[in-house]
C-alpha cells in the first residue's frame, strides 16, 4: 500500500485542545480520511529550502540550521533526501529514504567525515535525528496498512471542524520500532490538512506534539511554512519553509548513494 508522508508537517492551532468541543460523529472511517488525505495531498516531486531552530526549553539556547529537502513519488515508490547545507560543522551530513510497499523503508545517513553512507538499522530508528526533536521513524513515509485507525469523533477547532485520527501499531515489532504506543492526528475535515499530531510513549504518556501552521495552497495541495516539534518541557525544534517548489522535475540520481558520495548534493 502507497504510505503517507507527514514527515516534517505540523500546526499551531488557533485554539487549545481543551476548547475543542466535539459536535458530531465520524461518517467515515479513520483509514478512509487517512487514504483520502494520501491522495488529495501528494505531488509527484517537491523541493524545500528550510530554516531550523533548534531550542533547549531549560536554558532558551538555540542553533539555527539551513536544510534541503528533495521528494519524489511516483508509481508508488516514494524517495526523499534531506541534506544540511549549514552550519559548517554538519554541512553534507544527509539522510536518504526510500519506500518499500512489501517491506520496511530502507534509510541511510551520509557522513561527509567519513565520506560514506550507513544504513539505518530498524532498532535505530526510534533514535533522534541529529540533535533535532524528529526520530528517524518520524522521518520516513508512514504506511497506513501497519496501523489501525480509528476516526473518534469530529470537533471544531477555531473556525474549521476536525477529525480526531486515533492511531494504534498493529504489532509488538511496529511499536518497538518506534517507541509510540499511539498518536492522534487532527485533520481539518474540509481541505484535508494535518494540523497536529500528538505522539504518546509506551506508558501512553504525552511524549512530544508535532503542530502546522502558516498553510498554503500550491494548487491543489496544501503545505505548512512553518512546523514545531516539541518535546515538552525539554526541546524543541521550528521548522520555517524558505522557498518551495511543488512540480518540478527532479533527477532520479539525486535519490541515490552516488550522488551522496560524489558530493552532488551540495551543488
């Protein structure tokens, strides 16, 4: 099955999540919106400049990094590449994904000291991502037949009314992979964007909350500029969208190892 990108989509909402008031029941499943918001809000290729900032909640310190993200989706094989361009100390440093529709997704992290690629292990996948609040899971496509979800209820949220998503690992091994014993996603039911995800540990505490906001509509998709996940009370980090190209042509060896080792990346 087609897996669902939301790496790096999130939302501050205009109003908190205790003032949702709930004013209907679900007509649809939660895997048929899931499948609907699949559909209605993939693009064959997109490109991103993003500003990072990287905050410690205890000590406000913060890092600025500058990113570039290349995707890819087309006859259901679904490739992206994020690749630092500074600071200078983590410059080259790179993470390469590709989906797999029988099998788990294949990642790999390029180190430009060590000039080669190494291959993210399942058990490492539930790790941070480079000192950012996103895992490695949280950074590859979600495939919507390892989870179940169930749609509780729709609630208003501001001016707009949202689905509440509850989704739920089918297996012990999706789980641990992980480290999410659930999230809940919140779906704005009218244009099918993702607000907000909560994701909860294994003790199902609230571990951290990915929110969206600043959307726009590139046609007939719709893109968040700007991102936050934060761990509560510990970290957090802000994802601001530069430039964005949605429909332009992207070579296929730009999603390759080659192209990591050749230093092609940074051109």
């Amino acid at each position: 099955m087609k897996k669902l990108q939301f790496l790096l989509l999130s939302t501050t909402l205009t109003c908190s999540v205790a003032s949702f008031a709930q004013i209907k029941e679900c007509q649809k499943t939660g895997l048929e919106i899931m499948q609907e918001m699949e559909k209605s809000q993939s693009t064959n290729f997109e490109y991103e400049l993003q500003e990072l900032t990287l905050q410690d909640l205890k000590t406000k310190s913060e890092e600025k990094r500058q990113m570039q993200r290349f995707s890819r989706d087309q006859e259901n094989q679904k490739r992206t590449l994020i690749s630092f361009m500074a600071p200078v100390d983590i410059r080259g440093t790179a993470l390469l994904n590709w989906e797999n529709e029988s099998r788990e997704d294949d990642q790999w992290l390029y180190l430009p000291a060590l000039k080669r690629t190494q291959r993210i292990a399942s058990s490492g996948k539930k790790n941070y991502f480079l000192g950012t609040d996103f895992t490695f899971a949280d950074l590859e496509s979600e495939s919507l037949a390892e989870y179940n979800y169930t749609c509780e209820s729709i609630f208003k949220c501001g001016r707009n009314e949202c689905y509440k998503i509850i989704a739920l690992p089918k297996t012990p091994q999706i789980q641990t992979k992980t480290d999410y014993s659930k999230r809940i996603f919140t779906i704005r039911q009218d244009n099918l964007t993702n607000l907000r995800i909560e994701f909860y540990d294994n003790r199902e505490q609230l571990l951290k909350t990915l929110n969206n906001s600043n959307w726009k509509q590139h046609g007939s998709v719709w893109r968040p500029d700007k991102s936050v996940m934060t761990r509560h009370d510990i970290h957090e980090t802000t994802i601001n969208v530069g430039e964005r190209k949605i429909g332009e042509p992207i070579d296929d060896v730009t999603f390759t190892e080659r192209f990591l080792l050749n230093g092609m990346h940074l051109r």
